[in-house]
C-alpha cells in the first residue's frame, strides 16, 4: 500500500451549478509527479469509516506539489459532501497519482470523446501537450465533450481559445443533450457526432472518458466499425 500523505485545499472556483475545480497542495511533496491522465485517490475518515474516492488530475504537470481537480457534488453521496465542505487550508489524505489512462506512444491524431467530468484528464493532456511545444508539429487532437446543458461545458473558454490559436491541431467540439431556449450549438449525444469527428479514419487512436454507458456504447461502435481495441482507451466513472 503506498504512503498517504496531506492534500491541503488551496482554492476553489465554482465552475457550474454543483461543480467546483479545486486547487490542492501535497503536503510534503515538491513535486507531484504524475504523467498527464491519471489520477489522485483522495481519502478522509466519515464517521467510524475511512472512505476513499478517485479523482482525475485536470491539471498539467507543474514542477510543483499543486494539482488540481473537476468534481461534481453528489448529494447523498459518501465523499463528495465531505469535498464540498472543506474550507481552503484544511486537508484531506492522498495517495500519491496512479493509473494508466495515458496518450499512447508514439502519440498520434486522435480523438477525444468526454462525458461530464470526464473531460478533466482531457484537460490535463491538452495543457501538457501545447505548453510542452509540440503543438506546431505534432499530431491533431479532436475533443468531443457531451454533456445535459450548456452551463456544464467545463472549461469551453480554455478549449476554444486553444482551438483558435491551434486550428490545425486542435478542434473543440461541444454538445448539449438538453438545450435550452435560444441554444444553437450542436446538440444530442456524443455518439450522434462520432462520423463527423473521426472523419471516416481507422488510423487513429481514441480516448474515452466518462459515464460508464457512454464509454460502452462507443467502444462497441467503434470495433464495429473496425477500430482494433488496442486502439481504443478508456475509463469509466461508474
């Protein structure tokens, strides 16, 4: 079992109704060293019970001991109440990053397909990528982000602003199952917009994230349409 150490909460931004992006500090640590991904298991003693959750790290690699966390509130749930009540300066336990939800290597094209927020190590890979300076030469990444309604895009400035300033890298493409009056962006499911983002192409890789019937679903519609699964990278959230 590896070592737990203190994740001091920085600061918080509410970013939706119920969704807070979080700003941690591992006590102890000058560096959290983590490859852009995976995540943080978070941890903390709720009445006579030691409850632990995971959460994907939305931020780059810094040379820091900061991270940085996209979590929704879930009302009655066991953990992220606790998560929602904490005031910056106190702290939770964590473990230090684990997982293997990374780009392949060599990286190449691909897309990116995110429900909620699945979309944060998303974030985490698109931060690293460009500020590493692999962006004029590198391969083009395509980032499909479904969620019920628009306030819940998480972080749609940051990906537009990359979009506009990586055009021929990067493409951003936003949809909303339940609109709103006066909504014109794309709308549906995510799976509704695949053909559009793959662009007919089995020479890619893709990566999902979110809700586990999103992740299934879409799998299964790429091998069917002939992707290999070694092609195909996932993590579900439930």
């Amino acid at each position: 079992m590896q070592a737990t150490l203190p994740a001091k909460l920085i600061e918080y931004t509410e970013i939706a109704p119920e969704v807070r992006h979080f700003v941690f500090e591992a006590v102890g640590m000058d560096d959290v060293k983590f490859t852009p991904g995976q995540f943080v298991a978070l941890s903390d003693t709720i009445g006579d019970k030691k409850i632990t959750r995971a959460y994907s790290i939305a931020s780059a690699p810094s040379g820091t001991n900061r991270f940085e966390l996209c979590i929704n509130l879930v009302p009655d749930g066991k953990f992220t109440p606790r998560l929602f009540a904490l005031q910056p300066g106190e702290s939770v336990s964590m473990q230090p990053p684990l997982g293997g939800f990374i780009l392949r290597k060599p990286v190449r094209d691909s897309v990116m397909i995110a429900t909620g927020t699945g979309v944060a190590p998303f974030r985490s890979m698109m931060r690293h990528h460009f500020c590493s300076g692999n962006g004029a030469n590198g391969p083009r990444f395509d980032l499909l982000f479904g969620v019920r309604h628009e306030p819940h895009l998480y972080y749609r400035d940051e990906f537009e602003t990359l979009q506009q300033e990586q055009p021929d890298h990067f493409q951003f493409w936003p949809t909303v199952t339940r609109p709103e009056p006066g909504y014109t962006g794309p709308s549906g499911r995510v799976t509704a917009h695949l053909d559009k983002v793959i662009h007919g192409r089995r020479d890619i890789d893709v990566y999902l994230c979110g809700l586990k019937d999103m992740v299934n679903d879409v799998r299964q519609t790429l091998l069917d349409q002939g992707f290999d699964k070694s092609q195909v990278k996932y993590e579900r959230y439930d």
